[in-house]
C-alpha cells in the first residue's frame, strides 16, 4: 500500500499524478487544480474511500506528480499519460469500433476520394464517423456525378497513364480523368475543394452556382452542358436530402448521449455541422475508478477531443449533465478550436429533443451490448465457470435463483423469484410471493419469510412419497445450485440463516448482490468476494439481481393498483360486475348500498333475496 509522502513535500500547485505498482507500473493517472489537496484525498481511513478507489489506493506502491502552469495544461497532460500507459484503474474504451469515415488525400497532386478506417495520418481531410461503410459509399457515389474526382488506387491511376486510356469511371461521368490529362490540375483542385465544402455541410453556395451555370448554358443555347449541370444538380440534392437536418443551418455542434449502469457506460455522439448531421460514433467505456455523473462527462470529453477530431471542435457542445470541471474544459475546447466553446446542458426546445433522440441511440446500443453478451453461449459457459471458482461452489450453477423485495412503506410488500437455467433467463419458474406475516418496514423478515416458503416446498415436494407424485412436478421441485440475494451482507445473512435451520446448507450456497458498489457477499467471509469487474460472472450476477428488481416491482405496482381500485362491494357471493354496478345506480352510492335496510334491498326486482341478503349480512354483522 502507497505511503503518505512527507509533509510540504506536496505543492499547492495545478499538475498531473501518477500512482504506481510494486513493478513501477502506473495504475491511475489523474490531475488537480491544488496537487496538495487532492492527493491528501487519498490519505485517509479506507472505509471512507470509494471501494474501487481504496483498491486503487491498497494496490500502488508509490505516487509521483508533475506540476504544470495551470489546469488545462494539467488535463492535457493527464490525457497523454491515461494513452502512454494505458491504467488499469482509469476509466477505458471495453468497444472502441473502428468507424469508417470519407476521405480525401488532399496532400496528394491528384486527390482521391475513399474510404479509410484506422489511424488517422497527415495530410488527409476526414468526414464522419459514418455507422456503416456502405453510407459512404452511397453518398460518395452520389457526388461524384456533381464533383468527379479520383477514387482509384495510385498503382490504377499509373496504369491508366500509361496506357493514355481512362477507366469506366470517366466514361460514365463519374471521373474527371487527371490520369490522361483531361483536366489541369487547377479546375481539379477546385473540385476537390467544392467537395470538402459539400462535405462540411456548405450546401447553399454550391447549389446556387450549379443552378446560375445551368441557366447561363441554356441562354447560350449550350444544351448538352446544361442537362450534365442539370444532372450534377439533381446529383447535389439527392445528396443534402441524406443529410438530415437537425439544427439552424449555421450551427456547429456535438450532442453526446449516455446510457449506463455501475459497472460500464454507452455513449453515443451525433456530429452536426451547418445543422446538418455529418456524422456519428459511439462507444462503451468501463467505469473502473469511482465517477459522479460529472465526472463521467470530462472523461467523455477527454476521449472526444484529446486527438485532434476530424471533425474539429464545434462553438457548442451538449451533454445530459454539466461537466465537473466545465470552466477548464471549455477553456481546453476553446484552446483545440481558436475561439470560445460553449458546454451546456440542453433544458427546452429542438436542443432538448436532439439530446433526447441520442440518449434514446445510447441507450438502445446499450441494450445491444448487453443483448450480445447475454445470448452468446460461449459467453455464459465461460461467466458460470467463473461464479463457481470465484464463489467457490462444488460445480457450475446450472439454475441460479434471486429474490428481491418491493413494498412502499411496509405496504403491499412482495418478493420475486427469478430463475437462470444455464445462463438464461426461464420465465415459466419465476414465482411471486405475498408477504403476509411481516408488520412495517422490515426487509429482512420478508426476505426470510419468503424464502422459509419457497425451501419449504421444495423440502415438502422432496419427501413426499414416489406414488403421490403427480406427473409434472410441483412449481418448487427443483433446488437452487445458487441461491442470490438482493442486498449485501445482512440480506446474504438472513438467507444463510434460513438454509441452515432448513438443513440446506451443504446443498444450497448463498450469496448477497450489493447494488450499490457490486460486491458480492458470501457466508464465512467477512470481505466481500473479489470479482473482477467487466467479467462475465459479475454482469450475469448484475443482470439477474436487475430482474428480479423488475419483477418484484411490478407485482407490487399490480397489487397497489388493485387495492387502490378496489370496492367494499368486493367479495359479495352473487354479486358480480353488472349487478354491482346496477345496485350502485339504483340505490344512489356505495354508501347507500352500506346503510340500506334489507327490505329496501330485497325490494330490487334485479336483485335475488339470497343476494340480499348477503349484502345486508356484511354491512349489518
């Protein structure tokens, strides 16, 4: 465990820190407007810590700093050390696809048009990220009737030079052929800049042009020439119409989108240039050190901006919480784009609902990436494998089961039971309970009260004998190999308790899910149990503990919404909806229902004497 550097030796100034391992390996990288207070941060009692942060803490051996002028130099420096060294207890990409984007060798002498995926290299204009390649190339070959420029390989474009005989690509227009020297390098540089400014989203001028020169060549009885420009046009607008437009035409902005849970986080960000969407990208990053909401937001930003974007930094970037630090990243974004920069957070109108429609992207990626991981079957052998080593269970959890309560102040309380038959969720074995003996707000007795009934069905479907068994079994027939609580260690105490006074012990293990920092509880322990995060035990733990919370709370909104629509009519033998409601009618009220006398009631020609008499006998004990 790192030690407490000595007294003043830590200065009070702006700067970058670096904790690292026993092997001299940096774990963490962070920086700080005062080094002295923000490393005494760490220098504390451990339970006053952050779980991942006193991990954090416990596992380096040393820390170092470098003091810097200021804080954007501190985040800039912070930034190059987290891509240097890469910290296992940074914040980090877990899905960082390489996106496809246009591009454009403009330091070439006869630029082409392509798409490129990868590192991004010098002299080369970048348009996008695009989702998917085909969009380029559908857009590409789009323009290419209006700006004909190259987009052959440099051994194509020598090979046709050679020859003095252009390719196909000229003959159907979509090439202006520099290759055999059918246009000067000036009116081709000037197509090459007319699509770079198509592709910033500077539209209007070119249509304009396009439409004065085809005028200007049908006056001059110039037809043949007007219909190709007449054609480029068409090509033009075919073009802008996929470009959605989603803002003011003379807005630059970035609208960064999230959708998390504890352990990872999926961000989506849609470019919008000229109030035109250029382009999109997104990504899933491991939430490995503690982050408030704000703190997730810098990190975000910090990965969006610290390579020079292609894209270039907008006047304006949105995003669904304020950024922790907001007035050193603005002055950083400010520093990156050559003028001010502005990070808000959208609060009403067409701003408010863009975010709204990336959050909603964010969030269906996220559902994706949980999707994806939850359906592969090498996946769930491989997360089962995991829970039994790390849990140390005598073979792999073929059926987990987890519970969880829901009540609102000790009313309407429930449990659920969700199931996991290897690895998957099995709908058909979910049980719900009432809880019926536990008075208040008690959610250990509710949990042992469940679980005293479920066990003891299973104890009671297990000894009866072979010949009064039917022939399916009961809904309690088959045991847990692993039995999950929602909660930490008093909830995971509580269902050790009822194992053991079961005579279970030996055959069901027990474990607690603590929401808050996914720890995982076991009996005999009284340190959580390390399960790495990111794996695939710990997100099939999280993902069934996320179940069984659904599951619950809607039987528990089902019940409150019952009891809250329900009659003191309710119950009545013979007395059903539409002699209810005819009763209700006739007689002027629930209430005058209640203090009718049972003559006035038998007097009703709908109503039998046997009814009435009924109805009269619950007001009228």
């Amino acid at each position: 465990m790192v030690m407490r550097p000595p007294a003043g030796t830590i200065p009070d100034q702006p700067g970058s820190y670096q904790f690292k391992d026993a092997h001299g390996r940096v774990i963490y990288v962070g920086k700080a407007a005062n080094l002295r207070s923000r490393l005494s941060s760490y220098f504390q009692d451990p339970r006053n810590l952050h779980p991942r942060t006193a991990q954090m803490v416990e596992t380096a051996e040393s820390v170092e700093w470098t003091i810097v002028r200021n804080e954007v130099e501190a985040l800039m420096l912070e930034y190059s050390l987290i891509k240097q060294h890469r910290p296992r207890f940074n914040v980090r990409l877990r899905d960082d696809k390489s996106y496809p984007y246009l591009a454009v060798t403009v330091d070439e002498q006869w630029p082409r048009a392509m798409v490129m995926r990868g590192r991004k290299r010098k002299g080369t204009r970048y348009f996008g990220p695009y989702a998917h390649a085909y969009a380029i190339r559908d857009t590409l070959d789009l323009l290419l009737r209006s700006f004909p420029v190259r987009t052959c390989s440099p051994s194509k474009f020598n090979q046709h030079h050679r020859l003095g005989r252009p390719c196909l690509l000229f003959h159907i227009e979509k090439c202006a052929g520099p290759c055999v020297g059918e246009i000067d390098e000036m009116p081709y540089r000037q197509l090459v800049t007319e699509l770079c400014d198509f592709l910033d989203g500077d539209t209007d001028e070119i249509v304009h042009r396009l439409e004065a020169e085809m005028k200007v060549a049908a006056t001059d009885l110039e037809f043949e020439r007007a219909a190709r420009l007449r054609d480029r046009l068409h090509a033009v607008r075919r073009a802008i119409e996929k470009q959605q437009m989603v803002a003011d035409r003379d807005e630059d902005v970035d609208v960064i989108g999230i959708a998390q849970d504890e352990l990872e986080a999926a961000v989506q960000v849609f470019f919008v240039r000229k109030g035109r969407m250029v382009g999109r990208k997104g990504f899933v990053l491991d939430k490995v050190e503690a982050l408030t909401p704000g703190g997730l937001v810098d990190r975000i930003l910090e990965h969006l901006y610290g390579d020079e974007p292609v894209t270039g930094v907008p006047k304006q970037v949105l995003v669904p919480v304020a950024a922790e630090d907001l007035a050193t990243y603005e002055e950083w974004l400010a520093h990156l784009r050559g003028s001010r920069v502005q990070i808000r957070v959208p609060q009403r109108g067409d701003k408010r609902s863009l975010m709204e429609t990336v959050t909603k992207n964010a969030t269906e990626e996220f559902n994706r990436h949980r999707l994806r991981r939850a359906s592969d079957h090498n996946t769930r052998s491989r997360a089962l494998t995991e829970l039994q080593d790390l849990l140390g269970l005598p073979e792999a959890p073929l059926r987990i089961e987890c519970y969880d309560m829901a009540h609102l102040q000790g009313t309407d309380y429930v449990g659920s039971m969700v199931v996991l038959e290897d690895g998957l969720p099995n709908k058909r074995e979910y049980r719900r309970f009432k809880v019926n003996d536990v008075p208040g707000n008690d959610d250990y007795a509710a949990m042992e009260e469940v679980l005293t009934r479920r066990l003891q069905a299973y104890l009671d479907e297990r000894d009866r004998p072979v010949t009064e068994r039917g022939e399916k079994p009961g809904k309690f027939a088959y045991p847990p190999q692993l039995l999950v609580v929602d909660g930490g260690k008093g909830q995971m105490n509580v269902a050790r308790r009822v194992v053991e006074s079961l005579g279970l012990a030996d055959e069901i293990p027990v474990a607690g899910l603590a929401k808050r920092f996914e720890e995982v509880f076991v009996p005999g322990r009284s340190e959580p149990v390390e399960v790495p995060r990111g794996s695939e035990a710990l997100f099939m733990l999280q993902r069934i503990r996320d179940e069984a919370h659904r599951f619950a709370n809607t039987f528990h909104r089902e019940r409150r919404s019952k009891r809250m629509t329900a009659s003191s009519l309710d119950g009545i033998p013979g007395l059903g909806e539409v002699r209810r409601s005819k009763l209700v009618k006739a007689m002027g009220g629930v209430n005058a229902v209640k203090r009718a006398e049972l003559n006035e009631l038998k007097a009703l020609s709908f109503l039998p004497d046997a009814v009435a008499e009924a109805i009269h006998a619950k007001f009228h004990p």
